[in-house]
C-alpha cells in the first residue's frame, strides 16, 4: 500500500526517466507525452540549459529569503517582465497558481475597500480557501471551509450581456482565465475580455487574469493578454513558469505596484534563487529556440490534420487545445494511453485536453493523428 494520501487516481504508467517529449515508464515502455504533466514540462524533459542553470543555481547558493538582495532573483523578475511585452512594472515571486490568486485578490480587496469578486462559470482558480471561492463547482464538491472569505457572483462565459449585472460598484475584481484550462479548453475570445476591462474601468474594480496554465507561452504568446490585446492590471502564472520547478508569479501594472507597502505580501519560498534560475532558464529556452513560433505552427497543425477518428472539432489556443469528441473524452484518453500516447481530460466530458511541451514537433501529431483514426 502507498504511504502517499490517496488523493489522486493514478493513470496506469510510472514513470522512471523521461526525454524531450517522451516518458520512459517500467517495463521498457515508451509513451508520448501530449499532457506535460497538467502543463509544466513546458521544454519538455532533460532540457540541457535548464538543467545546467538549476544544477549551478545549487552549486551556487541554494536558497537565501526575500529579504536579502540576490541578483538572480533581480534578473528572473526583469526578465519576466520584458517577456510579458510591457505594461507591468513589478513581480511578487510565490509558489503556486492558488498562491498567486490569492495575492493578486489580497491586492484588488487592499485597493477598494470592496466585498465582491466576479468569477467566470467553469473556471478552476485552485485550491486554497480564497481560490476555491472562485472555483466553478468547488463549494458543491471540495471547498469545505464553513464560510468563503468574501461574495462572490458567476458570470456565464462569453455572455457580454450578463456582465453589468456582475460587475458593479461593490466588486473588488473580475477574475478570469483568458483561456480555461480545467473548464475544457475554452478560450474566451477578445470580445468577452474587452468588455469585462471596460465594465472594471467604469466600476473601478480591478482586472485579473489568471494566466496560471494558459501563461507563459502556451497560447503561441507571452501571454493570452497579449495575444487578445486585452491588458488587465494583474496576471497570474505558474506551472511552465519553472519547467518543474515549482513557483509561480504575479505581475502587475504599476497603479496595483503603487498601492504595495512594505510587508503587504509575504513568503519564505518565492523567489528563491533556485527558482529564479528556473524561471530564467525557461524564458532563455522559449526566446532563443524560437518557441512561441513552434507552438503556433505545430498547433496549427494538430487543428489541420487531426479531424480524424472520434474528434469532431477544437477549441483552445496554441498547446492549450481541446479536441471535442464524439463519445466521452475519458474512454478516447483511456484507449489512447493503452497505445502509448498521454493525454488530458477537462472539465467538459466531450473534451480531450493537450498540454504538450512546446518542443512538440509534427511528426508527434503524425502519431497522434493515426492513432486517433484507428480508434
Ligand atoms: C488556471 C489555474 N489557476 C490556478 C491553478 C492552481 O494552481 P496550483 O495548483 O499551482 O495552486 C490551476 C491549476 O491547475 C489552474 O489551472
């Protein structure tokens, strides 16, 4: 018997080494990794300037708090900000996307002295007291506090119309992923975002966007802000942020930087200097082999070529895809790993979710592609 929580439904692999986009499990099989380990490995497994900056990040020095000054962590910040394309002037490193929420709330509440958050139906924030709030279905199937920090009201996705009604002179932030990742791959589109910014500037509430698993280069952009030209006041990010390493970000512009006092936020464990040699390493990776690029190319050609077998449509951005399905996600991810290909499901059953590294060339989608017709 394992001696870990049994919180989590194991799939039926382990995992004992991996390379580039595949995982070399016991028994000698070799399964490609459509799924990234729900959407970190963002270069994908063993990748070498990584794994030499996190090697001479612990040779160097290990771990030194906040408090004292670190030019690894100075340079991870500058350089995430440059990489966000401008309109943010300061970054709090912490250790999860929940983490990261819960910050950038903390920040909306300090700033309007208000009681309500508007959330999107379907969007999955985490795991925490304040992120639960603001988890579609999480009070019915986990959230167990015995009351939630503040009010909070749902707004059905994409319904320009409904959101006046949610947005109102008593709310703090809108909070939204640009691109629902546990919701199925659904991408929110220009329209809905650029409403929800002007509602927030005519309200005075605060705009969120939690870019925790469409961040940091997964929709073929920095970030999914940039790629709607929709620019909130704060975003979000973890999960590829550090290939692994685990650490998240807050960014934000420089009205939500103006209104930090010293002691506001807090953390022993972000921006630690191993973590930020991670997160430089990652935005090295992603800038100098031309990522973005590749995602948006080989995310093309997922869209072109695998209409095949029981896929019937996409949605999604970039290596955020979701596949719809004719029969249940759960039974095409089933089959699909029993032929050594991992993928993910979401929170729509029709919907098969890919996650893969950025690294993800087209002859993988050729093997996807005829596995999928086969099935
Ligand atoms: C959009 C989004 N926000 C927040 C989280 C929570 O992140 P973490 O598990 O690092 O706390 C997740 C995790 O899946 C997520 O997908």
């Amino acid at each position: 018997m394992s001696a870990l929580a049994a919180v989590f439904a194991q799939y039926p692999l382990e995992v004992e080494h991996a390379e580039g986009v595949w995982l070399h499990a016991r028994g000698g099989r070799r399964v490609l990794d459509l799924y990234g380990g729900h959407a970190v490995a963002a270069l994908g497994y063993g990748h070498p300037g990584w794994t030499r900056a996190v090697q001479a990040q612990a040779a160097t020095c290990n771990f030194q708090s906040n408090a004292v000054p670190m030019a690894v962590r100075e340079r991870a910040a500058a350089r995430l900000l440059r990489f966000a394309g401008g309109g943010y002037d300061s970054v709090f490193f912490v250790n999860s996307g929940a983490e990261a929420n819960e910050n950038a709330l903390k920040m909306a509440f300090r700033m309007t002295s208000r009681p309500h958050v508007a959330a999107v139906e379907g969007s999955f924030h985490g795991r925490t007291a304040a992120a639960g709030t603001i988890t579609w279905g999480a009070r019915e199937k986990w959230h167990a506090f015995p009351r939630t920090p503040f009010d909070v009201s749902w707004m059905p996705r994409r319904d320009i119309g409904a959101i006046a009604r949610h947005v109102t002179q008593d709310t703090a932030a809108v909070i939204v992923e640009p691109v629902q990742g546990v919701g199925g791959a659904f991408d929110m589109g220009a329209e809905f975002l650029q409403a929800l910014r002007n509602r927030c500037d005519e309200m005075g509430a605060l705009l969120i966007f939690d870019e925790v698993q469409c961040g940091m280069g997964r929709v073929g952009q920095a970030f999914a802000a940039g790629l709607y030209g929709v620019h909130p006041d704060m975003i979000t990010t973890a999960k590829a942020l550090g290939n692994g390493f685990p650490c998240a970000a807050l960014l934000m512009a420089p009205r939500v930087s103006a209104a930090i006092k010293l002691e506001t936020l807090g953390t022993t464990f972000g921006g630690g200097p191993m973590a930020a040699a991670a997160i430089e390493a990652v935005i090295e990776a992603i800038e100098g082999e031309d990522l973005l690029a590749n995602v948006r190319r080989v995310s093309r050609y997922i869209r072109e070529t695998c209409r095949v077998g029981p896929v019937t449509g996409f949605q999604g951005e970039g290596f955020l895809l979701g596949l719809r399905m004719s029969r249940p996600a759960k039974e095409v991810q089933a089959a699909l790993l029993e032929r050594n290909i991992l993928a993910g499901t979401s929170g729509d059953p029709q919907v098969l979710r890919l996650l893969p590294p950025f690294i993800l060339q087209e002859e993988h989608v050729d093997l996807l592609k005829g596995t999928l017709a086969a099935l």
